[in-house]
C-alpha cells in the first residue's frame, strides 16, 4: 500500500457545525502532514505529527484541532468554522521525520466548504 | 530563509513539443529539491528530488529536471509534451532552518502548465 487515503473527499458544514476529516496511511511513516490550500495557491503548512506526538503548529486557530490516535491514523477536526477556511484539505505523510531527503506522499484531500 | 521561486504562473506548449517549467532556490547549505504535480481535485503526486549526486535527475512521467548550482535552478523537462502533462506544477525545497530536524517543505506559487493539441 503506498497510498494515503483521506475521507470524505467532499464536505459542506455551517458555522455552527462540528466535522472530522480522516487521514491513513499504511507504509510505516513516522511523519503526518495537515496542509490547507486554497484556489491556485500552494499548500500552507498547518500541523506536523511526528511519531504520533504534536511537533509543530503553524499558529492554526484553535478551531482546527489535530489528533494523531496511532501511527497510521491522522484526525483533524473542525468546530465553529468561518466561510474563509473553505479550502481543500491536503494530508501527506513522509518516511522520517528527521530525515530531509524524503519527500511527502500526499493524499487526495478533502474539499471543505463552510457555509 | 529558505525560498523557491517559479517565474512563470503559466507555460502554454504544443504537443509533443519540449517543455521547461522553471524553478529557482534560495537556501543556505545543500538544497534538498523536489516536484510535485497537481491534478484538478487532486493532491499533489511527487515527480522527482534532488538530494546529491548527479545533476540530471529522472522521475516519473518521463520528466527530468537539471540542477544548477551556479545559476541556483531546478528546472523541470520533458523532450515531448503530452496533453495529459496539463496540471500544475510545484516546485519545493526543504527548510533546513526549521528547527528540530522535522522535514519542512517550502513550495513555490506553482505554474499551470497546458499543452495544446
């Protein structure tokens, strides 16, 4: 399996509401990747796991809450969202996290709209 | 600060001519370089790095791209464009100053590449 899977791929949420997006992936890395990315614009960084613990937060508003349950399985989920967060949601995995010559394998995404 | 540039937000090419989507790096130290290309609705599909070692690098689809130490590119190539190569192209290089070793990419704004028939 060299695939990172996300579900759902599609999802519409009011501002009131609370969703999950699921990331997995089954090739043994140590390193998972939330990233947001908007129309035509590259992915911004937003979430680093490494060895399921929380090593980085790229200043993402408590709204977006990631969760790492075990090493194949990333969660991010969303509370009180602002129509400006309607984006598509990208999660990528890489081999080490240490290691600078591994690139990432990324999922499909999920493509969010808040309403 | 580590930095990837891409001149071009678009690169129009007939098919089965050649094509060069541009890159150019700013990095203290040895660049860790790469590709990724994206499909509409898609995520993005690693093309090929450069880590060390010979210039020329070959990746995926045919593609390759050349680094260039003294002019600091990564230029992306294909000697025969094909339809299907339309997506968006970006390029990527790894932040080294980010702390704790965790692997950091930078992308450049990306370049929508369209090969016409």
């Amino acid at each position: 399996d060299t695939e990172v899977t996300q579900t759902p791929k599609h999802l519409v949420m009011g501002m009131t509401n609370k969703k999950s997006l699921k990331c997995e992936q089954h090739m043994g890395h140590r390193a998972m990747y939330w990233y947001k990315q908007k129309a035509k614009k590259p992915p911004e960084l937003m979430f680093v796991y490494s060895y399921e613990k929380l090593s980085i937060n790229e200043s993402v508003p408590s709204r977006f809450s990631p969760e790492c349950p075990n090493s194949s399985l990333l969660n991010l989920h969303l509370h009180a969202l602002q129509p400006e967060d309607s984006a598509l949601y990208l999660c990528a995995s890489s081999q080490d996290p240490g290691q600078g010559g591994y690139g990432y394998t990324f999922g499909s995404g999920t493509r969010l709209t808040v309403v | 600060a580590q930095s990837v540039a891409q001149p071009e937000d678009q690169v129009n090419v007939a098919e089965g001519n050649p094509l060069t989507v541009k890159c150019t790096y700013s990095v203290s130290g040895n660049p860790y370089l790469f590709w990724y290309v994206q499909y509409p609705n898609r995520g993005l599909q690693f093309l090929l790095k450069y880590i060390t070692g010979d210039n020329l690098v070959k990746g995926s689809y045919g593609f390759e791209a050349e680094f260039n130490k003294s002019q600091t590119s990564f230029h992306l190539k294909k000697p025969s464009a094909l339809v299907s190569d339309s997506a968006l192209y970006f390029c990527a290089v790894r932040d080294i100053s980010f702390s704790g070793g965790y692997n950091k990419l930078i992308f450049g704004a990306g370049t929508r590449l369209a090969v016409h028939p």
